[in-house]
C-alpha cells in the first residue's frame, strides 16, 4: 500500500506538469482579450497572483483569484501576465513514454520466464 502510495506522489506532479505550458501574454496597448482558465499576473513588485477567468483590457487586467473573490488592476501596475495552457504533443510525448516503459518491463519480465505474478 505505502509504495503505491509513494509511485502516485511522484508520478502526479510528473503527469500535471508535463501536460501544461505556460506562455507570456503579449501586453499591447491594443491588446484586449479573454485570459485562459488559468494564469498568473505578476506585478511590478514581484507579487504574483494566481488568476481564474481572467480578461485584459485596455486598461485593466481583471478576473477571480484562486482562493476567491474578484481581482482588478491597473495595466501600469502589472510586469507581465502568464497563461497556463495544455500542452497536446507534451501530453502524447508522457503518455507515449510511460506505455513504452511498461511494455518493456512486460517484455523483461515475460522473457526472464518470469510472468505476469498472481497476488
């Protein structure tokens, strides 16, 4: 039980990771657009702030924190603004991977004669 335990601790944040990439938001004045779900405003003081929903506009970047509650800042206060989007070829690329190492560890343990062990 402990060492499924532990596999799913290091795996999870491999998998969450990997199928994300975070991508910095142009900050035109002419640019004025919906922000994906998630993202990260970072302030000129280095404050960053978790975003859900967010919008930028032509004067403001707006939208939900994370823990709740609306956010609202003027566009001369903010440094740069990330968006977390998922990443497809990164996520084919894991999934890809992990099927070919259990397939190898089947094929090693099939060959040494071995088998697939009954509990």
């Amino acid at each position: 039980m402990f060492a499924a335990s532990a596999r799913a601790l290091i795996l999870l944040p491999l998998l969450v990771s990997a199928c994300a990439t975070t991508k910095h938001v142009p900050m035109t004045p002419q640019t004025s657009r919906e922000l994906s779900d998630y993202g990260v405003v970072v302030l000129r003081t280095g404050r960053r702030v978790p975003l859900i929903r967010g919008r930028l506009t032509a004067d403001s970047v707006i939208g939900e924190r994370d823990s709740g509650g609306r956010f609202a800042v003027s566009r001369d206060s903010v440094a740069t603004v990330e968006e977390s989007l998922v990443s497809i070829p990164r996520t084919l690329g894991l999934l890809g991977g992990i099927a070919l190492g259990v397939y190898a560890l089947l094929g090693l343990a099939v060959s040494s004669g071995g088998g697939i062990p009954a509990y």
